[in-house]
C-alpha cells in the first residue's frame, strides 16, 4: 500500500466525515501523545480511542459539528491562505483527506506545497498570535498535529503559519525528523492495541 490522497473530497462534508470514522487523526494526536510526542496517560487518550472503536461499532461520527465561529475562523483562514500565496508568490494545492500506508491513521491538511511539503494555517487570537512571534518557535500545542502530518504523508516538510490581520504572518518550516515519527509510530502502536482489545470486546 502507499499513502492515499482524497483530492475530491471536500473537508469538512459527509464524505470526509466517514473517512475519519474508526481512526486517529492528525489533529487529534495531541489526545495520544504529549507536545514531546511522547505517549499520554490517564483518560484523555482513552476517552479519544473509545470514541474511535464507537465510530467503527456504529458507523457514525463521534464529533461532527459546525457552527458560526468555526465557519468565520474557515472564512479567515482562507483569507490567510490567499495572503500566503501572494507573499510567496507559490501556490498552495489541495487535498480533502490523507489516509496513511496502513491505512489506520490520517489528516486533512490546509495545504500542499509542492510534492513534499505540506501547510497549517492557523489564525488564533492577537496574544497568542504574538507569542508565536516572540518565541518564533512552533507552538508546543501544535506539534503533535504538524509533525503527524509529516507521519501520515510522508513528506519531507510541513510549513506551519499563524495569521492575524493587520500582524506580520508567523511562518516556520518544520523538517521531518525520523527520530520524531519513530516516537509517533510507537504512540500509535499502543492506541492501536488498546483500540483492537476494545473493538474485539464489543463486536458482534
């Protein structure tokens, strides 16, 4: 098998919805390990793989909602996104989803850059924003997320950008690093376990 990419779904629709039925995702890696992408303990990341074997057992989403500043923080990403583009001058492509060689984790980035790298935009509020600036580090709270997205593409590099408008964009490029996605591999590997012994337990 090889990584697939859902370039014809659409983020945030049913279809992409099912995609993540049953199987960690980049943006929720931060319930399975620590911002040293070491394996959490304790109920949070027990609570997200009980959410994942509900998922397979009855075919639903365990958290699907929208509302009126998730789609205002979507409408100002897009307008970071466009931003970035004429900055660099480079485009920025798209995919709906990103499923993994094994096929049992994935991500939905913001953005391809390229053949091998990937984009994260985020757009937080004006202190954290500037924190990002003065410490021109990326962010612990998103390091599970960027470099699992390198784990499950496979890429070579991810660009991780905070936008404010009116602010200078915060943008670094993290390198994929094998020591970091051999740490991921091995966070899995235990969710993965515990979400097999689960699923076996309550099937019919």
């Amino acid at each position: 098998m090889s990584v697939q990419y859902f370039d014809h779904i659409e983020q945030r629709s049913i279809q992409w919805a099912k995609l993540h039925l049953g199987i960690p995702t980049a943006s929720g890696f931060d319930k399975i390990m620590t911002p040293l992408l070491k394996a959490r303990t304790g109920e949070q990341p027990r609570t997200y793989m009980l959410e994942k074997v509900a998922e397979t057992l009855t075919g639903l989403p365990a958290q699907f909602f929208s509302s009126f500043a998730t789609d205002q923080g979507i409408a100002l990403e897009q307008e970071g996104q466009v931003a970035w583009q004429i900055k660099h001058e480079q485009q920025i492509g798209y995919t709906g989803f990103i499923l993994s060689e094994d096929g049992r984790c994935g991500c939905s980035p913001d953005g391809l850059i390229g053949d091998d790298a990937g984009f994260e935009l985020k757009c937080p509020g004006t202190a954290n924003h500037m924190k990002y600036l003065e410490d021109g580090i990326l962010p612990k709270d998103y390091a599970a997320q960027v470099h699992g997205s390198l784990y499950v593409s496979q890429r070579k590099r991810w660009h991780f950008c905070s936008y404010h408008r009116g602010l200078p964009f915060f943008e670094i490029v993290v390198e994929r690093d094998e020591e970091i996605m051999a740490d991921i591999r091995e966070c899995l590997q235990g969710f993965y376990q515990s979400y097999d012994r689960t699923l076996e337990k309550y099937s019919p």
